[in-house]
C-alpha cells in the first residue's frame, strides 16, 4: 500500500506517536536549538543533552506526582532485560511470586526462574488469559522478594482493574502497554517499568521507575553493571552512553502530555475512545470482543468475527482504507485495535464506521 498521507496506525507497537511530536523533532532535526547540530550526533556528556534527559525527567515526575522516595531511570534492553534485571536488583530471600497473565508474564516468570525461586501465585491460562485471575492475598508468602504483576496485556486485551493486595510485598508492574494511559498512584508499586515504544516514544528507551529504599548497592549474584539500579541512579542513567534520541523523544511526548492535561486528559480520552468501539463491539452481530467485563483493555482491544476467512477479508479492507496494523496475535487470532495515547477519537471513529460498513455489506 502507497499513502501520501498519515494513515491510521493501530499497531501494538512501536506505535503511533502524537504528530506534533513529530513535526516538532523535524524541525529541530538539523540543528537542534541553534547548536549547529542535531541530537543525534552531540556529546551525551555535553550541557546540551545533559539539559534534554533531565528536562525528560523532571516533566515525568510532575506528570505521576512522583514522591521524593522514587528514582526514574531511562535504560535500553527493553522490557525484557528488566525481566531479569528484575530479579537480579530485588533479590535478597531469593523468592518471588508471578502472577500468570499472558505471553509477557510468562516470559517474565521464566526469566524469574533463572535466578531465584519464582512461584505462580495465579494464571489465567485455563481460558487463553481473557481474564485477569484474583490473587489471594494469603498466597503471597511475606517473604518474597516481590510480585510481579503485567498490568495490561498488549496480546490478549486485558488490564488489572484493582491492583493485588501484597502486604510488605513490593509490587513489581510491566506497565508497558499502558504506562501513563491514564492516572496511577505510583505508591502502590515497588517498581514500574515499560518500554517505550508502546506509548511514550520510539524503541530503545526503557523507563525503569523504583522506589529508592528497594535499590541495592550489595547483590546477592554477580550481576552485569549495565543491569544493576543502584550505578544507574548514581549515574543519573548516564552509566554509559544512553539512547540519546530516544530520551530526547520520550521527553517530547511528555511535554505534549502535560500540555493536553496531564494524566487525567489522558485518562479521559482513552476511556472515551475505547467505550466507542467497545459499545459497537457489544451491539455488532458480526465482531465481538473476546475480553468481557471489567478487565478489559482500554488501550488494546481484541476482536473477532469468529470466522477467519471474514476476518483476513476485514483485514484487507481495513489496509485499504488506511486502518493500518489491525491483525490480531497468532494467539488470540481475529484482530486487535492498539488506541494508545496518540491514536485520534477520529481514528477510532473512522474504524468503527469501518466495521459498521464492512458489517452491513456481509448480511
Ligand atoms: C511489548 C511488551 C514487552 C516487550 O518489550 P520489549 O521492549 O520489546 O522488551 C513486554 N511487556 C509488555 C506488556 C509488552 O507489551
């Protein structure tokens, strides 16, 4: 497909960013504020870039209200390398507790088991993850090290709806398909993390947000210095040389954050913009959502026809019109619309009229 525009794009991620953001860094591609240069190529040692991630940091901690006792830091290796960072940072009695909820999850279990002796407390595997399973509080031993929770599942739709009562328990959330979607009370976590390709910027930043009493200086293995917090935050996440354009990225989409509203604008332009294709998705003959009730997504919204030849003709017919990146997981199958922070109410308008023909015309 050739556009001579931009189209819709509702891919998991990377993903679509605000479109200001983006004129914005265009214009200051060349010569970013008369430094005769771009970010790409200064130092990250000089005043320039140093004035770029603590801006980024500052304008994060104003959007979550983030108390004094938290640390921020902008890592690479994504999500994923924070599944081992994980357990390598938190590590003390050596025991941690996972909760199940889907490919993520899992993967971060798994890697959980490669350093200490990680338990499922929960899983929703036995209906395809199309849940979030309640977790008794009984069933997490005060001795664990954490709880890791995935807060939202990008694949399956889902999203905790009340966070699990852990006691002392740090709680360990993967935010990254819903990291500042919406308000959160950033207390009620040992540790946030998430890439940023989802919601906040391009690939190859990963915000890593800790509470400072959790952050070891004496590990209990040899763990590499790039994972370990405590250098990092001596360091300001400048422990070698970080991934500057993305940081400078991540700061642009903060900035536009605060200038819409803050987390409450967020907060109250995803819910809108996922009651709309919710509401179509309950009332349609054709789709439906395979996440029902109160753990639904509301930044990725799985659907099916229940028919996969219907499906891959949807699909195509979406493409043309522009609906870009709607194929769903292999896992779940059907499609999936990703409505993260940049995604317009005129995108989501534009598929539910969309599907609303596409539906009409195979009656
Ligand atoms: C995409 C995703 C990941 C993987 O992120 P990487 O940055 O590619 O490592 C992990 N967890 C969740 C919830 C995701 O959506």
């Amino acid at each position: 497909m050739n556009f001579d525009r931009r189209i819709y794009n509702f891919s998991a991620g990377p993903a679509v960013l605000p479109e200001e953001v983006l004129r914005e860094a265009q214009g200051e591609m060349l010569n970013y504020r008369a430094s005769g240069m771009s970010v790409m190529e200064m130092s990250h040692r000089g005043s320039c870039f140093e004035e770029i991630i603590s801006e980024a940091r500052s304008s994060l901690a104003r959007i979550i209200n983030l108390p004094s006792n938290y640390e921020i830091l902008f890592l690479q290796g994504g999500a994923t390398l924070q599944f081992a960072a994980i357990p390598l940072n938190l590590a003390r009695s050596k025991k941690a507790g996972y909760v199940l909820t889907g490919m993520w999850a899992n993967k971060a279990y798994k890697e959980g088991l490669l350093f200490l002796d990680a338990r499922v407390v929960a899983s929703s595997e036995d209906e395809n993850y199309s849940y979030i399973p309640s977790v008794d509080e009984k069933s997490i031993d005060q001795e664990f090290d954490y709880l890791h929770i995935c807060e939202n599942n990008t694949i399956y739709g889902t999203k905790y709806d009340v966070l699990p009562k852990t006691g002392v328990v740090p709680l360990v959330a993967d935010m990254s398909s819903c990291f500042l979607s919406e308000e959160f009370d950033i207390s009620s976590y040992g540790v946030v993390y998430a890439g940023a390709q989802k919601n906040i910027g391009p690939a190859g930043v990963t915000v890593v947000i800790v509470r400072k009493d959790l952050i070891q200086a004496e590990l209990s293995a040899p763990t590499p210095s790039l994972m370990r917090w405590d250098l990092q935050a001596e360091a300001h996440s400048l422990y070698n040389t970080p991934p500057a354009y993305g940081i400078y990225m991540c700061g642009k989409v903060f900035k536009w954050i605060e200038q819409e509203g803050g987390l409450a604008a967020m907060g109250k332009r995803n819910h809108e913009k996922a009651q709309l294709l919710y509401d179509f998705l309950d009332q349609s003959k054709l789709f439906s959502a395979t996440v029902k009730g109160s753990c639904r997504s509301r930044m990725n919204i799985p659907f099916v026809t229940g028919n996969d030849v219907l499906d891959k003709e949807f699909l195509v017919s979406a493409d043309e019109a522009g609906l870009a990146n709607l194929k769903g997981h292999r896992s779940v199958g059907g499609m999936r619309a990703s409505l993260y922070n940049a995604m317009t109410i005129d995108g989501v308008r534009a598929l539910v009229t969309h599907m609303d023909a596409f539906e009409r015309a195979h009656r």
